[in-house]
C-alpha cells in the first residue's frame, strides 16, 4: 500500500510549510524579546554618551563606534584580497594542484572556529607584527576570518556572469584583464555585495577574535588611532552580562546594547541593499 | 571542382590542411580554403559540421575553450595567425566577429559601440564621433539616435544584433565573421541585417555561417559546404546552388537531409 500522490503531496507541503514558519516565528520571536526589552533603554544619551561607573549607567557610545570602525577595517582588509584572489580563481587558475590546495584551504578556513583565528592574530598580529592590542590588529584578524565567505560569494558572482559578455568583449581585441575589469567585475558587483553584507553580519557580532586581539574590557574614550584599543558592542554586552558589575542592575544596559546592535546590522545591511539595488538598476539585469 | 577551390582572386584568408580536435573528437578534417577580399563567404551545412567550429579558428575564439587542439595553417593577408610571436588581441581587432545571439554589454548603447575604442585608446573628444559613424554604418543611427544614453537591453532583438555590428565596427576590423546571426531574429530584422551586410563588403571582408541556404544564397559571393568536418565544396554562390559538383551538396541545398 502507499499513500496516493494527492496525499503524499499535501503532508509535503504542511511539513514544508512547517519548517518554514517555525524559523521565521524564531526571528521574529527574537526581534520581539530584544526589541520589547531593549526599547526603553534607548535614548540619546545612551548611545552618545560614554559608561559611567563601572558600566551600570551611561552609554555605549564607544561601543557604537568601535564595532563601526571594526566592519570598515575589516572589510578593507577583506574585500580588496577576496575579490582578487576570487577572480584568480573563476578566471586564471587551471585545473591543477596548486589551485586544489587554495581551494582546500579555503574551504578549511571557513570551517575554522573563530576563537582559533582570534588567537592566531594575538600571535601574528598582536606580538609577532607588534601591533600591540589594537583596533589594527582585530581589524586584519576579522578580515582573515570573513574572507572565506567574501571569496566565495565572488567566485558565485563572477560565474554568473555570462559567458557572452567575456566572448563579445575578447572578440573585440580586448585583453583578458581589461575584460575582467570592464565587464566581468561591474556586472557582479550586485552578487559581490551581497556576499559581503553576510559577513558585515559576521564581522558586527564575533567576540571571541576582537577579545584576544584588541577590544577593551572598559574603556571610556574613542580609540585615537589604529594602534588603540577599543571597545565593541558584542564584547560589551558579554562584559555586562557575564562579569559586569551588576548583572540584575545593567539588565536593561544590556537589552539596550543587543538591541543597538542589531540595528547596526541591519541599517548596513539595508545600505548595502541600497548598493546592490543601484547597480543592479544601472545594470538593467 | 578543387581546381576552382584553389584559384580565388585576390585571397585575404588562406587555410591549409586544417585539423581541429576537441578532446578525442576530430571536428574539422583537413580543411583548405581560400577566402578572397572584400566579399562575402557563407558556410552552410548541417548542425554540427564544423562550419562555426571553422570560423572560430579564423579570430582563435577556440582558444578559449581547453581540450581544443588545432593542426594546419591559417594565414591573413600572408601572416600565419597560429605562429609564434602573434598577438591574439591584435589578432581580434584586425578580425572582429558577431554572434548567434545578440551579446550587448548591460551597458548603454553610446557605452557599448565605444567600449573598444575607448580601451584600445581613442580620445574623448573623437569619440562621440567614432560612435555615430559606427552607428551609421550599421544602419542604426537613424532608429536611436535621440536614445543612446539609454540601455542596450531596451532596443529589439534585431537592434540589438544591428548594435553589435556596430561595435564590432567601431574598432575597425577588416575581416568581420558573422556566426549564425540571425538564428534567433524575426524574417524583418533578418532581412535589414541580411542588407546591412551586403552594403558591408565593399569595407570588409565577411565570412557568415548560416543555417539558412536562401540566406547564403541572397547574400553571398562565395559558398562552402561543409558536412562532418570537411570542406565538401566551395566556389562562386551561384554555381554551388545552380549546379553544385557534389551528390551531397545537392542533396543538402535541395533539403534531402539537414
């Protein structure tokens, strides 16, 4: 016996229909929590003002910063290297062994635990560069860990591509690299955007790099240069919730961050979003 | 009927004893020919002859492609194009090539005809002035010429393919391949391309593939058929259709097969 294809079609499509709801009731349920408990603690104050005592009064506004300046100098670190090694890869490498071994240790550097980069950039960076714990040194170590995924969401884009457009510019007597660089990578740069507004995600909430390579405990200034410390919100909502001074007392505090940077997340997500829809515009795909 | 095959005026291709294998697979057989100046050539013959695998050779869009492997000689204007020391993109400018399918860039018209121009180092000044005649020629200017700044997407199918010999145009070839290109327009923008081409060879010299016989019989000078590979037949048009040497040639033009 077995169930006939109208049944069998209608348990499918409630499972499916299932899991699909269940994640998204996640989400949502999660923005609820934070936003619902997270929403009184904002204020102008809170986000422009520096911690007071100990961290249970005042602001995040170092946070803030920290965790912005952290996204621009990892992505500095992470665009510019992923894309090129990402068009070596799509357009130059040849079957060989040399791009299996690149492409192994890519693919063993996405599936690397984070604490595990963070402390190769204490070694690297932080002592063996002497860059000292600095927003420099967090900066190189979260680029190194995002540019896995920088790396392959270009390669996806740049395939993506259609081969016509390489034809019709090669048969013009155009050379390989000014191909690339006049039509390949314009007509990716929505999928490279894409690809990078997942890591921004990533770069805004990993704690354990930034703790071993720069990110202060408590720090009530803005970093003055590279080589200075910092503070970040991830960093700063573990502090206040695990060794703050006052745990039942910072509560809000710390509802207050998680939810600040949630939306620094996604208000760069939705730049980003912007960016990818502009030239996609431009593009007319 | 070799004898005929030998002796074309003025020659500005020749092609001697020209294999092509992609991978194990033997895609052109010794192929020789002689493609004169200033006319057009149509190759016909059924899908999978070789006929666009041929005129690939002649810009060495193969190399693009690994496991092909080519033996022979390809000589243009007397310069063996497969020798050491010649530059491929030099190659493509002299010999430029238009597609099956329309290929505009996701770029506006103006930008897509002065691209190349631009790249291989025409001013801005004269620029706008390469692009107008390049549209001109191509028959286009007149259709588009209050809308270049807008995308090339948003002209037709025969627009666009129109476009694209107007880019190719717009870099100044002497020899320009044709593959195949109106497989995917409409009878009237067939029949503008079909046109434009025949007014293009007093310029140039043109070298189309085409599935279509009444098309090679319309506008071509000369005629080669090709069938598994081989040259089977080559000479004046109207003699391949008229009075064609081969048993297979005829049965081919008269649609026994294909």
């Amino acid at each position: 016996m077995g169930l006939n294809a109208k049944t069998s079609e209608r348990i499918a499509f409630a499972f499916l229909t299932l899991a699909a709801l269940t994640v998204a009731g996640f989400v949502l349920f999660i923005l609820y929590y934070i936003v619902s408990n997270g929403y009184n603690a904002i204020s102008i104050e809170f986000l422009t003002e520096m911690p007071r005592k100990m961290m249970t009064e005042g602001g995040i506004y170092p946070a803030i910063v920290g965790t912005i300046y952290l996204i621009i100098g990892s992505m500095l670190v992470a665009l510019p290297m992923g894309i090129l090694a990402a068009i070596y890869l799509t357009e130059y490498a040849g079957q060989n062994r040399t791009t299996w071994a690149i492409e192994m240790a890519i693919n063993n550097l996405a599936g690397t635990p984070s604490v595990v980069f963070g402390l190769f950039g204490l070694a690297m960076f932080v002592k063996y560069l002497g860059f000292g714990p600095s927003l420099l040194s967090a900066s190189l170590t979260l680029g190194l860990l995002i540019i896995p995924v920088i790396i392959r969401s270009s390669e996806e884009a740049l395939l993506a591509v259609p081969p016509e457009y390489r034809e019709a510019s090669l048969a013009l007597g155009i050379s390989k690299w000014q191909t690339i660089r006049h039509v390949v990578l314009p007509a990716s740069i929505p999928g490279i955007v894409t690809g990078s507004i997942l890591s921004i995600g990533r770069v805004a909430g990993e704690t354990a790099p930034i703790l071993l390579t720069g990110a202060a405990y408590f720090l009530p200034r803005l970093p003055d240069s590279v080589y200075s410390q910092f503070m970040a919100l991830p960093y700063h909502l573990f502090v206040l919730a695990t060794a703050g001074t006052n745990i039942a007392q910072t509560r809000p505090l710390q509802y207050g961050t998680a939810l600040v940077l949630l939306m620094i997340v996604l208000a760069v997500n939705f730049v980003a979003v912007l960016v990818r829809r502009y030239y996609r515009q431009k593009l007319k795909i | 009927m070799t004898e005929a095959i030998q002796n074309v005026a003025n020659p500005q291709i020749e092609v001697k004893d020209l294999n092509l294998w992609y991978g194990d697979k033997q895609a052109l057989k010794n192929v020789s020919i002689q493609i004169p100046k200033n006319s057009v050539t149509a190759f016909i013959g059924p899908s999978g002859c070789g006929k666009s695998t041929f005129i690939r050779c002649l810009n060495r869009m193969n190399d693009l492609i690994k496991s092909c492997r080519i033996e022979g000689e390809v000589s243009i204007e007397g310069k063996d194009i497969y020798g050491p020391g010649v530059d491929v993109v030099d190659l493509r400018k002299q010999v430029g090539m238009v597609f099956q399918k329309p290929n505009p860039f996701p770029m506006s018209i103006y930008d897509n005809i002065a691209y190349g121009p631009r790249i291989h180092g025409v001013n801005k000044k004269d620029l706008e002035g390469v692009v107008e005649h390049a549209l001109r020629s191509a028959a286009l200017w007149d259709e588009i010429s209050d809308r270049i700044r807008s995308p090339a997407f948003s002209l037709s199918g025969g627009q666009q393919q129109r476009l694209c010999i107007a880019r190719t145009m717009a870099v100044k070839p002497e020899i320009i391949l044709f593959d195949e290109p109106c497989s995917a327009l409409d009878p009237i923008s067939t029949a503008k391309i079909e046109e434009l081409i025949m007014n293009l060879k007093k310029d140039y010299t043109i070298v189309i593939v085409t599935h279509n016989m009444q098309q090679a019989a319309r506008i071509s000078d000369h005629t080669a058929f090709f069938l598994m590979g081989e040259l089977i037949e080559f000479g004046k048009t109207r003699q391949i259709f008229e009075n064609p040497g081969e048993k297979s040639t005829e049965d081919y033009i008269t649609g026994r097969f294909g």
